[in-house]
C-alpha cells in the first residue's frame, strides 16, 4: 500500500484517561512524519462514521494538537455504537430500515476518501473495528483499520496494559483520600468505594495500591485518633475471588469493634451475578446496553455489598461511593503518556504499511509492542490474583485469597 492520503479517528465506548492523549498524538506524529497527509475526527464515535458527521483536522488544530495531553475525555465525543446490532442502530436513527451498518460504514468511509481509519477504544470499540476490519477486506474495500486499546479496565486480551489504566488507578486513589476522612463523621462507619472493572478486578486492586501509597507518605498521631489503622483498605472484593460473605463479615466486624470504621474497596462487577439473579428472581428488569452489558448504574453493585455487609458488621452508618467518573475523566498522567505516545507512533508506522491491528505489548509474543491481530482481540481478561503485588495487598487486609473454579472469560 502507498501513503496514507487521508486518515480518520474515532473514539468510542466509555471514557478513559487516554482518549485525548491519543487523538492529540496521532495528529503530531503524522504531522511530523507527513504533513500533507489530511486527517478527520468522525464526531461521536460509529455514530458520526454513519452519519458522515466528522471534524476537519486544520493547520490551526496541528499546531496545537499538543494542548490534548491536559485535558481529559474526549473532545471528538463517544457514542455506545455496534455495528453489528442492526436493530439498535435502526432504532437510534443511524441506518434505515433494510440497512447494513457494516456497509454503511464501509461505503461513508470510502465516500470521505479515507484510506486508514483509527480506532480508540476498548474491547467492544475494537471487535466491532475487528468486524469492520473484516468486512472491508472481505468486500475488497482496500482500507485500513488500527485500533488504540483504551480502557481503565486494563482487561482486553491479549494485552498486557491498556491506555489510561494507570491514570484510573492513580486518580481513584486521590479520590478516596478525601472520601476515607468521612469514617470520623459518625460511629461505627462502613465506606464502600466502588470502583470501576465489570469483570476484571485489575482497576480496583490497582486503585488500593495506590491508596496505600498515599498512605506511606502520610503522618499519623494516634495518640488523637489520627490512625493509619481507620484510613487502611480492609477488605478488597473483585470478581476473579471466590467470597465467603459471613466469614468476611466476621472480619470485617473485628475490625469495626476495634477501629470503629470499615473500608472496603469493591469492583463494580463483583457479585454481579448474585445481584442480576436477585432482580430477576423479584421480576425486576435488569437494563443492558446495546453491547448487552447489564447497565451498571442501574443495578448499583456497591449499594449491595453495603446492604450484605452493614447489619452484619454492625456499621450505624453506610457511605457508598464511586470513583469511576472522577477517575475516568481525567487527563492522562506522564506513565501513560509515555505509552499512549509510543502507541500512537507505531500505529502511524503501520498506517504508512498499510498494516492493520490493534497497538499493544502482546501477551503471548513476549510482550513485544505490536499491530496484534484483531481476531485475537477479546475482551474480559481476568486479573491473576496471584500477581505478587495483589497476594502482599491480602496480607494486610488479612483476606484469604479464594479464586473462582470457573469464570465466564
């Protein structure tokens, strides 16, 4: 394949710390590379790919592109967009009736004369470009397709880090340090702190970790009450544990007794199953998204830990709280820039090669930084609870370390 002539980007899924880090530098990279070739930001995600709905990418814009890397989200908007779900797509307004996205897609990229078109998002972003991917080449559409993986999840296979985790971790952390002095605001408090990660527990051990951190350069005066004892992570709960509710309860209400506080640090998809089923069994609708994920917002997995544990432990107040938002608006912090940069300079080499993938350190090929190829892109990798860094973070919660015989990954 020749030089690219024109390229498109598109953003889509939730959000992470990462998005304009990447739009910001794919813009500079082909800007040093090749300034002549002309870029286009589709608005909205899919959606604006359907609709022929995209931003010109100006000198103007080029010249400041560096300006993305301090601000969080993403300027060029997402939407929650499957290709292959034609019915929701039809019902959004996007195709008409009798209408194959996929070729609608296909036929408007070819319309705006794009030759590569980038693709930033997570697992569900970078199926359907997997999707897409193979329609074009199946159709003879002679287009490239380069996806970023972005998700604070840090669960997309095979992958070893996606873009903007590390931020999430970091910012959920600083979250939680002005939330945990709330356990001094009343007698026997229970502060539950959901944190993203549907079935990856990776965000939320990563997140308590980092919370500690804040912890050891912190000085403490018990002589007051101002103990690192009532500010510690006292249980971790991700969906990859197998959890013995009265056993942790019994704990957990030791720690009550003594410190007069629990804290506990949940994923928002562990117990989720034991949640859907409760809601199902009362004759409840369980709300999903078009992807099919159960709508987490709507079934408030944080709120049930607080309910399975607040009677048990005897807690006279319950805080429920969610990072997620705080966390996955932020801008990305210099790790991940480092990272989304050297991204974003490889998906440009592979533009000029007319070489598809999506950009990561492969698993399964020893971690090297590569276009992989979109088949082997899943999403739903679990955290390996046996991570050194995770089994020392039981150990001082003083959690037993139960993994799940099965899992649905």
């Amino acid at each position: 394949m020749s030089k690219p002539k024109k390229v498109a980007l598109l953003t889509a899924g939730g959000l992470a710390p990462c998005l304009n880090s990447a739009i910001g530098s794919l813009i500079e990279r082909y800007n040093e590379i090749d300034p002549t070739v002309e870029i286009i930001c589709y608005r909205s995600g899919y959606k604006g790919l359907l609709l022929g709905d995209f931003y010109k990418v100006t000198p103007e814009i080029r010249e400041k592109a560096g300006l993305l890397q301090k601000f969080g989200g993403s300027i060029i908007g997402n939407s929650r967009v499957k290709l292959t779900n034609v019915a929701d797509c039809v019902k959004r307004g996007l195709v008409k009736e009798g209408e194959n996205p996929q070729k609608v897609a296909a036929d408007q990229l070819i319309k705006d004369g794009v030759d590569v078109l980038h693709t930033i998002g997570g697992d569900d972003t970078n199926t359907a470009a997997a999707d897409l991917a193979a329609f074009l080449a199946k159709n003879d559409y002679g287009l490239t397709v380069i996806g970023l993986p972005k998700t604070v999840d840090n669960d997309v296979i095979p992958i070893k880090q996606s873009l903007g985790a590390w931020t999430a971790a970091e910012q959920g952390a600083r979250y939680f340090k002005n939330v945990v002095a709330e356990n001094n605001s009343n007698p026997r408090m229970l502060i539950v702190h959901e944190v993203m990660g549907r079935s990856c527990g990776w965000l939320t051990a990563a997140t308590a970790i980092e919370y500690r951190k804040i912890l050891d350069n912190c000085e403490w005066l018990p002589e007051l009450g101002l103990s690192r004892e009532s500010y510690e992570v006292h249980g971790i709960f991700i969906p990859e544990m197998d959890m013995d509710i009265a056993a942790e309860a019994k704990r957990l209400r030791n720690i009550m007794d003594e410190v007069d506080c629990v804290n506990i640090f949940v994923s928002e998809g562990a117990g989720l199953e034991s949640i859907v089923a409760e809601m199902e069994a009362k004759g409840q609708d369980v709300p999903r998204d078009a992807f099919g994920h159960v709508k987490l917002d709507a079934v408030n997995p944080g709120k049930w830990f607080g309910e399975q544990f607040a009677e048990m432990i005897g807690a006279e107040k319950t805080l429920i709280q969610k990072s997620g938002y705080y966390a996955r608006a932020s801008a990305a912090n210099a790790e991940d820039i480092r990272l989304i940069k050297s991204c974003a300079d490889l998906a440009v080499e592979c533009a000029f090669r007319g070489e598809p993938g999506v950009i990561g350190h492969d698993d399964d090929q020893n971690f090297v930084l590569r276009a992989i190829e979109f088949p082997r892109i899943a999403g739903g990798k679990p955290f390996d609870i046996d991570t050194a860094w995770f089994v020392d973070a039981l150990k001082v919660t003083g959690q037993t370390k139960g993994k799940k015989l099965e899992t649905s990954h």
